[in-house]
C-alpha cells in the first residue's frame, strides 16, 4: 500500500513480475502481450508469480486483440482458461464481454462472474465496460451479476480525462461495486485522479519500452516507485 492508497500493477511477464517483488504493492493483475491490451497468461508464469509475490494475483482472460464480442467458440475456451487459472492459484480473474450494439452481455458476465464465485475469488470487469454508451445502465448490470471490481478509465482514453464519472459512479455505487481508476496513471498523473475520482485505489502499469529485435512494453520499477513518493508527498 502506498501511503492510504491501495495499488494494483498490471505486468505482462517474468521480469515485470521481478520488478514489484520488493515493492508496497497490494495486488497485480497477471496478463501476457501488455503491448497488444493484455492476453490470457500462460500457467507457468502464474505458477512463477505465485511464487514470488505474497500479493493477490488476477488473472486476465482475454483470448485475443480488438473487441470484447466473442463467438461461442472462443467463450467456451475462455471459460475453460478461467477454470485452468482458478484451479492453479488465482486469486481472480479479469474479464469483460460486450453485445455488437456495446452493451454489456449481461448472460455472459452473470454465468463468468458465478463460475469465479465457485471457487471462493474475485470476479472484475475490465475496461470493456469504456466501450459501452452508458455507463450508468452498465454498471448496474454489473452490479446485478455480482461483479467484485470494475476497472474503468470513466469512458475515456485515461482515468484523469474520465475523472468525473469515475466519481459519479463512484458516489452512487460504490457501495455495491468496487470501483478502480486505471489507464494513463502515472507520476504525473496519480495526485489529479486520485483527488477528483475520490478514489483511494488504482491500476498503473507503470510502463515502459523496452526492445528485443522489437519494442514491447515492459513494467518499470522506477515509475512504480516515483509514483510512491509522490503519495507519500501527497501525505506530508
């Protein structure tokens, strides 16, 4: 925890997974291809974040790029993924599902979210829920599926330009759902969200570009750690 501030990373691999070992995070969302939105991570790299963080670890189900309409196909596998990640230690998963006409699938997320439920973890919606047209109906269907968590950037491209209905949904239900700013947080940024969301948690993957015969996108321990000074500044 950073200050009063509960923290989530988001990591893609082993060495973002080394780089929040020794780090007051209180959770990470464990994902693969950070660089392509975040794919379903492989069961060995959770067995390897199980083993090397004592903080919970969601687990991203998402079988490819682009939207969130799945063909039944790919529903079914993820599904199965789910089970294969909730029987091998996660502590959750991250998921979300839209309608062609960006509503929320709300039989996809009610029977997802039951699925989770049954082995005692926590279920979240992902930033899925920023495609849909109104967030209000939105999350009520969430909150009727008994989601645990959204995961929203208040229907914009980061949380700190969403700031205002992240609050309002916020305000109005938070009580029934939690609710975690997340997209663009960083240095900069974290004390102007966390002030006009009202929130007192947040997603950050703290990322960088790293290259190997190509860029892809890597945790930095250093922008984790400026982001804590300035919260513990922020307390002062």
């Amino acid at each position: 925890m950073f200050g009063t501030y509960f923290v989530e990373i988001c990591t893609g691999g082993t060495e973002d997974i080394l780089a929040v070992k020794d780090l007051p995070i209180d959770r990470i969302e464990l994902n693969r291809g950070l660089e392509l939105g975040g794919l379903t991570p492989e069961l060995p790299l959770l067995a390897f974040a199980k083993s090397q963080l004592n903080v919970p670890v969601i687990c991203m189900v998402r079988p490819r790029t682009a939207g969130f309409v799945y063909s039944e196909t790919e529903y079914e596998l993820m599904k199965e993924n789910a089970k294969l990640l909730l029987t091998h230690g996660a502590d959750g998963i991250v998921f979300g599902f839209l309608k062609e006409d960006r509503t929320i699938d709300a039989n996809r997320t009610r029977e997802f979210t039951s699925l989770i439920h049954s082995y005692g973890k926590e279920a979240v919606f992902h930033r899925a829920f920023d495609e849909t047209i109104d967030p209000y109906s939105s999350i009520e269907i969430l909150i009727d599926s008994q989601v645990d968590r959204l995961l929203t950037s208040g229907l914009q491209p980061t949380a700190l330009e969403g700031a205002s209905l992240i609050r309002s949904l916020n305000e109005q239900y938070g009580s029934a759902i939690s609710i975690l700013p997340g997209a663009g947080i960083n240095e900069n940024t974290v004390s102007s969200v966390l002030t006009e969301t009202g929130a007192h948690q947040f997603h950050m993957s703290a990322k960088v570009i790293s290259h190997d015969r190509g860029d892809y996108i890597a945790v930095s321990k250093q922008n984790i750690q400026a982001v804590k000074h300035r919260l513990e500044s922020m307390n002062q």
